[in-house]
C-alpha cells in the first residue's frame, strides 16, 4: 500500500502545473488589452498567485519533511495518543554537574 507521500506528491505537481497554466492564460489575457474584466481579473490572477506560492511552499515541505512515523501512528489511532503524549511530557533532565564537564576535558588532554 503506498504512503500518503507517496499519493500526494503527483497530485500536488499536477495542481501546481495547472495553476501556472491559469495564470500565464490570465496574465496573456490581461497583456492584449480586454479593458472591461482587467481589474477583476488582475485581481483573481493574485488570489491564484497567492493559492500557488502556497501550494507550491506546502509540496516543498511535504517533500522535504515526510510525516514521521510515529505521528502518523498516532493519527491512525485517534488523536487520543497523540494529545496524551503532549500533556505528559517526560522531565527534563538535570544539566551536567560543572566538575563532571571539567574532569573529562582534563581527562582527554592528558590522555593526548
């Protein structure tokens, strides 16, 4: 069975190149001179503009942030785990002890 990933990826490149598509006909329309819908559609051109420059971001960082596997584990399973793993975080862990951090600097000089 293929990931989402993998589904998604060509049909985001589809809808990405259609977009262009549409915008270079509107953008070629607007160059000839129809006087009458310009405005209104130089202004549908930078909606279309906006929805690719952010369909073109979130195919960006699909591709190069795949879901990590424990979160889509998560989300399989209900947002339940997902939420408990939030609220319950583990501690933090204490930072090292000064003398420890300088013991083993001096440890590794000597040992040179």
């Amino acid at each position: 069975m293929p990931s989402l990933l993998e589904e998604l990826q060509p049909i985001a490149l589809k809808v990405e190149e259609a977009r262009t598509q549409v915008v270079d006909a509107a953008r070629e329309w607007c160059r000839e001179g129809n006087a009458g819908e310009e405005e209104k559609l130089k202004t549908a051109v930078k909606g279309l503009d906006e929805v690719q420059m952010a369909l073109g971001l979130k195919t960006a960082q699909l591709l190069l942030n795949p879901p990590r596997a424990d979160i889509a584990e998560a989300f399989q399973g209900g947002l339940e785990p997902l939420v408990a793993r939030i609220k319950d975080p583990p501690p933090p862990r204490p930072p090292p002890k000064p003398d420890t951090v300088g013991l083993a600097w001096t440890k590794r000089r000597d040992e040179e």
